[in-house]
C-alpha cells in the first residue's frame, strides 16, 4: 500500500537536504598542475614548479604575498625599520612550530637567511640574499636583519618563495620530505602522479576548510582536457589547452578563471655563444619574431604582447613593442650586416609547457623565414634545468619567467642567458638604494628601456593564467602574483 504524499514529500525533502549537507561537509580537493616538481626544495632549484605546489601551503616566509600582489605579513607579524633603512627588526608569531613538532624561532629564521646567502648557496635567487651583512638573533621572538646598503624591496624579496624559513634539523630530507610550517602538511609523493597533502592540525593560524590535498601532475594538454570533463580531478591550475576553455565556459558544471601572471614569455638567447654575443643578430631575430601569430596559434588569443621583461599590468610598465615589432625584411638586412647573409644554424631547447612546445614550432618557421634554421629539442623540466639553466649549453630556448619583479636578473652575467652590461648593474644598484617611489619609478623605466633596446632576449608575451575548476569551489586564485597554488582561502560551496 503506497504511502500518501503528504508523507513522502517532507521525507525527500530531508534526504534533499542531508544530501546537500553532505555535500558542503567535502573537505578534500584533487588539482592538477601540468609541471611535476624536480624535488620539493623551494629554497635550492630554480623550478617554479615547486612554488606552484609549497608555497604558502607547507612553506612560508617572514613576509607573503598576496593574491594582489600585496606584501604582508608572514611568519613575522610586525618589523621596525630603523631610520637611515638598514636594520630590519622582526617580530616573530609566538608558537609557532614545523610540521616535525619542533618550535620556530628566531635561530630558525637566521639558519635559513645565512644558508641563503652563504658562499656554498645553492639558492637559485641568492641575489636576494647579497645586500645582507648580518643576522642577529636578539631573543627567540626577535631577529634582527642589517643591510650593507638601503634596499627598496628587501620585505618584498622575503615574500619569495626562496625565502621561505626552514629548520636545520629537515635540511638533510628536505628534497623528498619537505617540513614546514604551513596550513599543510606533506604526507606523499608519487613521482610522476601525485602529491599529497593533510591539514596541519597544529597550524598557527586560521584553519583551512580542506583537509585533504592531492596535487596531480598532467603534462599531457590533451589528458588535461579529458580527465577535468571527466571530473577526475576538481581543478586544473594553468590549463594548458586553451583551445578547450570555451567549451568548460558552456558547462555548467565549470568555471573558468583566466588571471595575469608574472610571466613574461621570452625567446631567450645565449649571449655565449658567438652569434647572440652580436646585437645586430639579436636584434634581427627580435624583429623576425611576429608575437601576436604566437600569442594565437600557441595560446589561442590569451596573452599580453610584451616588448621588454616586465608585466604589462604593472604600473611602472613602458610599452616598448615598437623596438621588435615584426619585420621580416629588416631581419634579413641586419643578419646581412653582421656577416650572416646565409643565415645559420642555431639549437632551440624546449621544456614542457604548451607555450614552449607550440609556440617553438611557429617561432621556428618564423626564424626560418630570414634564414635562420633552429634544431629543435623538447627537454623535460629537469633536463632543461640541467642543460640549459646550469649548463648553459644552448643558443635559444623559450620560458616564462614567473618570479614577480625579476628584471634584476639582467644585472646577473652568470646567469642562463649571460648578459654582461656593466651600465645594466650599476642602473640597478642605483635602483637597490633607492627608497623614493618617484625616483625608483623612473630608475625602473629605464631599465626595461636599457633592456629593449640591447634586444638582450626576444619578448614575446605575458603569460595568461587560466584555470578551470568545478563550479562550486571557492577561493582558488585568480592571478599568479608568485607562481603559486595557495589552497589556504579554498573551500567547497555546497
């Protein structure tokens, strides 16, 4: 005998309604990226893959960014900056402790800046570390930073992901058990699948509303598509078909969040190698170099063009694609005016990301066009670093360089691409001592102009950021002011 309505419909209503509690109650969260870190050591490899997983999840620093960008406080809770600029005092959070149980302090804090900065540094930006001349602790709650000289950014530097604070006692395990103290703990990794995360129980600060958290790496953009519209996975952080996203914006079950990087895209060139040493064969690639064709069949329309190495939402950005703008005919001439009439023959070393593999192969009949042929090699992550970053065995490559504010890596002749401009490094010493907004506005104009114009790289573009994600997820980040995939704000909405 069937059951009158009037008693079946408050019945489903409440298994309606245990149903959606049941379903705001999801506390894990599956996301993949498309870059497996090489180790899990923010603070000894230039990969940013490893940012995009730790930061601000297991490892922090005594600043932080935002996902504005803004620089705000981290494991320091206040500073006092002392008149003439030189000594930073920090005010370190009371109980504090690492993911190992052990207490972090003030002694914790100078290990990790001297470790930074010290002569067998293996820190890929121990440039942030040079203008350090000394760590004091004054007491376990207080660490005292004296500068050699005034330093702009020095706070913004300490929200990098190279600086974040680590204990002595996890330096030996730290590649493959990252110990931290973050709103995370690392539990597994899979190399080659996963990473996997827990919800620190004894964290500091506000509790994440995750509890579980499993990074999955996903090279492939065609895996990507298909394991995200199979629901697979919950989010997908730099999607890496950008064909596919109009299809995630007419589904329902999606959302699509398309944000500004730090990412400027290069097409960069070895100045150790005999052909990029010459600025009149730089500058003739530049200008054989049609970025919006790039932008289009790589990135399909998502991209900034870029004229020198900085973001274009900066305010400070000076517009300078006139300077390489696309001229296949002057190309020609320049290379005939440096002895190159016949072209030559180059090496172009990818790594994995979409906007390398793609955009190498249109770059290449790009190059062809003037006469210069380029012998393609596609490099996973770690062998780029290897080859290209370390060994600095190549003529071209392309990359996104994801750190926020890193035109300063031009004052660096040891770095990949081997620039050496002593006008370059004294412009940017002036810029380091440097405190007046005013005047470090125009020091930093100059430098992206110094740059064009020496067409130390070929620029390509700002890197889009889109991420597709299910509707219901809250708080993933939109931009990419560090490379990053802070999980700390993110939650399920039903």
């Amino acid at each position: 005998m069937s059951r009158p309505m009037s008693y079946l419909a408050p019945a489903a209503a409440a298994m309606l309604l245990s149903a959606q509690a049941l379903m705001a109650q999801q506390t894990d969260l599956t996301i993949a990226l498309q870059l497996e870190p090489p180790h899990l050591d923010p603070t000894s490899a230039a990969a940013g893959a490893i940012d995009s997983v730790l930061y601000a999840n297991v490892f922090e620093g005594l600043t932080r960014f935002t996902e504005t960008g803004e620089v705000v406080p981290g494991l320091a809770e206040s500073w006092e900056i002392s008149d003439g600029g030189l000594t930073y005092t920090f005010r370190l959070r009371d109980g504090v402790t690492f993911h190992d149980g052990s207490t972090m302090d003030a002694e914790d804090v100078k290990f990790s800046l001297d470790r930074a900065r010290g002569e067998d540094s293996l820190n890929a930006q121990k440039a942030l570390f040079e203008g350090i001349a000394e760590v004091t602790v004054v007491d376990p709650l207080t660490v005292e930073v004296t500068l050699s000289e005034p330093d702009g950014t020095f706070l913004f530097n300490m929200a990098w992901g190279d600086a974040v604070i680590v204990a002595p006692e996890s330096i030996e395990g730290i590649q493959q058990t990252p110990v931290g103290t973050g709103p995370f703990t690392f539990e597994r990794w899979v190399t080659g699948d996963r990473i996997e995360m827990g919800r620190n129980a004894d964290y500091w600060g506000a509790a994440p509303a995750l509890e579980a958290v499993t990074f999955r790496f996903i090279s492939d953009p065609t895996a990507a598509f298909a394991a995200m519209m199979a629901q697979d996975i919950d989010a997908f952080a730099g999607f890496p078909a950008p064909e596919n996203l109009a299809m995630f914006e007419a589904d329902p079950r999606f959302q699509v969040l398309v944000g500004s990087t730090e990412g400027e895209t290069i097409l960069a060139m070895n100045h150790g190698d005999a052909h990029f040493s010459d600025p009149k064969v730089r500058e003739a690639l530049s200008h054989a170099i049609d970025r919006q064709a790039i932008i289009d069949g790589a990135m399909f329309g998502y991209g900034t063009p870029i004229g020198t190495h900085f973001a274009p939402h900066n305010p400070d950005y000076v517009d300078l694609t006139e300077l390489s703008s696309y001229d296949p005919e002057l190309a020609t001439t320049l290379l005939e005016d440096a002895g190159y009439p016949e072209g030559f023959t180059t090496t172009l070393k990818l790594p994995p990301p979409s906007y390398a593999r793609r955009g190498g192969e249109i770059i290449a009949a790009q190059l062809r066009e003037v006469g210069i042929e380029t012998q393609i090699t596609n490099l996973e992550w770690a062998q780029w670093l290897e080859e290209v970053f370390r060994g600095k065995d190549f003529g071209l490559t392309i990359v996104s360089h994801t750190e926020p504010f890193d035109i300063g890596i031009y004052a660096r002749p040891d770095y990949y691409f081997q620039y050496d401009n002593a006008a370059f490094q004294e412009l940017m010493s002036t810029l380091t001592g440097t405190t007046d907004p005013a005047a470090r506005s125009e020091l930093i104009q100059q430098a992206q102009t110094m740059i064009a114009e020496d067409h130390v790289n070929a620029y390509l573009f700002q890197l889009a950021f889109p991420t597709v994600a299910d509707a219901r997820l809250d708080g993933l980040w939109q931009n990419q002011p560090t490379q990053a995939t802070d999980l700390t704000g993110v939650r399920w909405t039903e």
